[in-house]
C-alpha cells in the first residue's frame, strides 16, 4: 500500500495527504488507491475523499471524530499491504472528436507538426482522469505526448462552449459548460459531461481511462 | 403550505447544510453561509437542524403565508417585521395565514446572511442529494436560481406547535458574531511562506472587498508574498481555506468554493468561526433602505478580521460546545406577547 508520508490538516475538518509533488501517473495511481481503500470500510465520521493529482483530500465530521482519532486510523490503513483494487479498476470511455479547434493550426506550427500527425497523436494516446475540478464534471487527463505538449494561451477566452477539446501544457481536457478557458481548443464533442437528467449524471469519474475518437 | 415570495434580494436562496459526496466530480458543497444559523432557525421551529430554509443575503426579503406557521428568522444585521410589527431574531414566532413576514438588512456594520426557517422545511426537488443552490451551476434550490417576486415555495405539511411560540436561543448561545480575531490552523501550504510572512498574515488588519461573493471572500490586506512559485499543482480545497494567488491577497473559501484549485494555501479558518467571518459586512455592499439615495461615497465600515493560530484539539473543542448550544433554547419569559 502507498505510504503517505504526511498527513496536514486543512482547517479541523479535512486533511491533506500528498504522494508526491509532480504530474505522474504512478503517484496518482497510489492517490487513487488510497481513496479506494479509505471508502472501502469508512470510519464514521469520515466525509468524501478528493482525488488530486497528487494528493488526497478526505474530509471529516470533527464531531465524530478528533484529529488524532483520524490520523491513527489513516495511519493503520496505510500500513494494509493486500489490499486489491476491485476489478475492473478502471473504465474505457471514448469520446467522438470532431478536429477543427480554433487553435489546432497553433498546436501544428508550434510543434513543428502536419495536422493530420496531431489528430493522430492525442488520439493514439489512452489518457487517465487524474482528478476532476474547476465545475462539475471536468476531467483534468494525462499525459499528454511530449510531441504536442503546447502551452495555453496567455489570457483566456472570455467564452469557450461546452464540448470544446482541448490541452494546456501536459493535460488533455474538454469542457462541461460554456466559461471562460485558456486552453488550446483542437476539437470538439457533441457527448455531455454532465446533464442532470441522466443517472449517472457525470461520464467521467476519477481514475477512468480515456480515448478520443475521430470523426 | 406554500410561502410565496414578495421581494427578495438578489442573494436570496434556498440552502440546506450542503451537497455532499460529490466533490471529487467537482460539484461544490454549497449550503448556507452560516450553517449555525440555519440550524438555529430549524430547531426553533422544530425541524430537523438539516432540513432547507431561505438564505437571504446582503439586502431585504419579504414572504407571504398562505396557512398559519411556525417561523424563525437568525443571523446577524437584520431586523424582522411580522405583520408590521418588529419581532426578535433567534425566537419561534407564530405567523398567521396572510401576514407579511419582513427581513430588513438594517445594519451598516455588521452582517451578511439571515436565515428564514419555517415549520416543516422547504421541500423543492433534490439535486444530487441536496436541496442547497448553486448559483454558477444553475441547479438545486428553487430552479438553480435566487428567488424572485412571485416565486412560490413548497413547504412540507407539519402539526403547528403553537406552544413553541415565543422561544429563542439567548444572545450567549449565539457565535460572537462582532468577534473581531478569528482562529485558524495553518497549512497545509504555509511552508510556501517566509516565516516573516506568516508574522504578517497573523498580525494584519484584513477586510472583505466588495468582489466577494458566495464563492469565496476576497481580502484586502498587507499583501504575502510567496517563498517561490505561486502555483501549486492543483489540490484539494475545503470551506474556510486561505488561497494566496499570485497578488497576495488572501481568498477566503466559502459555500460554493470551486472542488479543487492551483494556488498556496496558508491557513484555514476553524469551523467555529466560518459562521463569524461568513456574517462580516462586506465594504460597500448591503447598505439599508435608509441609506439608499444617499451620496456614492457613502460606504459602510464593517469590522476587519484579524486571525490567530488555534491548536486542532481546542478547535474542535470549541466546534463541539458551539454545537451543543443549537439544544440551549428556552422558553418564552412570561411576558412574552404575541397574536
């Protein structure tokens, strides 16, 4: 089992645990591990846990439990070395792209790329959903091939739509609703991420793997 | 028994306790601003403390009966007017079938939030577990918006326990709400501050800008600079976190606070004191009805906050024993008079 090195309280009702202190799909591996084993047989008294990059935040209710109650039972479960992840441990979603983002010319010339090369990198790769943040059901996917890893723009747009593809640095994302973004935009997808009138409401959850289609 | 709605600030919402169990697919907790007093209101009207009542925030709001209930009206910086009477705050009152209920922001110094819980609890539909708002997602609560003039709001069907009539939580079981230092847990970020800085952050006069909103307060202080970069990679956030972008000005997480976020965090604002800070007048927000007209320049001076490091144990000690003061109502001196 990922041994978590520190436990740092956030506030009296949430800690902090980090695994490490970059991007890496390993470290974020053990993050998901964790939460699993965490949720697997709570302790009462212990609230949702949010998966990072690279660390884990679990909340709890200061009523039902103190501080060192907390840090003795994390403790304990971090020591647990059979734990098996339940199979299957993670989800295929593919999501049909349709390639003609605003910024797909930026990506090709920045990466010294044709545009067909491009569609067909970031649709090669198998992303993972590191974490999900920033508004409902926004997936932050990893990694990125170094080949056309592109920075995001320097001021964001003040409104990029909903289904937009895009990519910032090293991270792959498509955007739930209408807002303002700063990523490159290279596609588009017609799938809902998030609709209220589905069950479940969100496509993506923590640790799924991802594909990108094209059509 | 539905209340309908006469006029409402346009920070005027419904909130239960929060929406839980959601956050790691980036859904926010929402729910009130100073949960205290919403389970205050609750308990006096005999609810559940989790049951959903109206957050009215930063300006008045007036509500009709259509049936006789049981109301409550707390938080800080209001005053209520019952059938054009003034009523107290943190008391049970009895409103009769067509009586007006008033809650008027009157306070210039003080307070932000006051909260309407009614006999029974408000029953719209619930979203992902929850009947709280959420204003930038546009759902929960009443149709994922504030309430407006004419808005109709559902009320759960309840035995009207007039005999309740007339409690009220007294003035000492209440949180300090004029409390001017507030205690917080430092981390898990403060090792991104010199410790020279965090002398800073500790002994600093802050106020809350006009930029706030329920997503997070904005402070207006000594700025803090970081030890080095100003991002972090992204990581959990929790209610009353201390965000310190790039500027230096510290951003108070609150209600709707985004699930996750990139910048250090130097400390975090203890439970017992979410609802003290949540109730600071922002600076040129919430002027009452008096004031309206007058000269621009006009701005109210609310209390600036000051925060102090607290030990976790005593923190949740105090968490505790304001908890158990929600049983501590009493009942109505005899010469109480109500109709």
């Amino acid at each position: 089992m990922p041994s978590a090195t520190r436990y740092q309280p956030l506030g009296d009702s949430a800690l902090n645990i980090p695994f490490g202190d970059q991007i890496d799909p390993e470290i974020n591996q053990r993050v998901h591990a964790f939460a699993d084993l965490i949720q697997h047989e709570p302790l009462n008294g212990i609230g949702e846990c949010v998966p990072t990059y690279c660390s884990l935040l679990v909340h709890y209710d200061p009523l039902q439990l103190s501080y060192q109650e907390i840090i003795e039972w994390l403790k304990a479960k971090s020591e647990i070395t059979n734990y098996q992840l339940p199979v299957p441990s993670s989800r295929l979603i593919e999501i049909p792209t349709r390639y003609d983002g605003e910024d797909l010319e930026f990506v090709t010339q920045h990466n010294h790329l044709s545009i067909e090369e491009v569609i067909r990198i970031h649709s090669e790769t198998e992303y993972r959903v590191y974490m999900m943040g920033f508004t409902p059901g926004f997936a932050y996917m990893g990694k990125l091939d170094s080949k056309i890893v592109t920075p995001r723009l320097d001021s964001p747009r003040q409104l990029v739509k909903a289904g937009s593809v895009g990519i910032a640095g090293e991270q792959a994302g498509i955007y739930p609703i209408d807002s303002p973004g700063g990523w490159r935009l290279i596609g588009r997808t017609e799938v809902k991420l998030f609709d209220l009138d589905r069950d479940p409401p969100f496509l993506f959850a923590p640790n799924d793997r991802v594909k990108f289609v094209p059509v | 028994m539905p209340l309908e709605v006469l006029d409402a600030s346009p920070l005027t919402t419904i909130q239960d306790l929060g929406r839980f169990g959601y956050q790691r697919f980036g859904v926010p907790a929402s729910g009130a601003m100073d949960a205290f007093a919403l389970r205050a209101a609750n308990e006096l009207v005999g609810n559940k403390q989790s049951e959903a009542g109206i957050e009215i925030g930063l300006s008045d709001a007036s509500f009709v009966a259509s049936d006789p209930c049981l109301i409550a009206v707390t938080g800080a910086g209001f005053e209520l007017r019952v059938n054009d009477r003034p009523m107290n705050l943190w008391t049970t009152i009895y409103a009769r079938k067509g009586w007006e209920i008033k809650i008027l922001k009157t306070s210039e110094v003080l307070g932000a939030w006051a909260y309407l819980g009614i006999g029974g609890g408000v029953t719209v539909k619930e979203v992902l577990g929850s009947r709280s708002t959420y204003l930038r997602g546009r759902f929960g609560g009443f149709e994922g918006r504030a309430l407006e003039a004419g808005d109709v709001i559902p009320i759960r069907e309840s035995s009207l326990n007039i005999e309740r009539a007339g409690r009220t939580l007294p003035q000492d079981k209440r949180p300090h709400y004029e409390e001017k230092m507030i205690e917080i847990i430092l981390g898990p970020q403060d090792d991104h501050f010199a410790h020279e800085t965090i002398q800073i952050f500790l002994s600093s006069e802050y106020e809350i800008t006009p930029t706030s909103d329920r997503m997070g307060y904005r402070l207006h202080g000594s700025p803090l600079t970081h030890r080095g970069s100003p991002d972090i990679i992204s990581d959990g956030l929790a209610r009353g976190a201390i965000q310190i972008p790039a500027n230096g000005q510290p951003i108070l997480m609150m209600s709707d606070h985004a699930t996750t976020g990139g910048y250090p965090k130097i400390a975090a604002v203890v439970s017992a004191d979410i609802p003290i800070v949540a109730q600071r007048l922002f600076v040129g927000a919430g002027l009452a009805p008096a004031q309206r007209g007058q000269p621009q320049n006009r701005q109210p001076q609310g209390l600036p906050l000051r925060f102090r490091q607290t030990p976790i144990e005593s923190a949740q000690e105090r968490y505790r024993v304001m908890m158990m003061n929600l049983k501590r109502i009493v009942e109505p001196e005899e010469n109480f008079y109500f109709s």
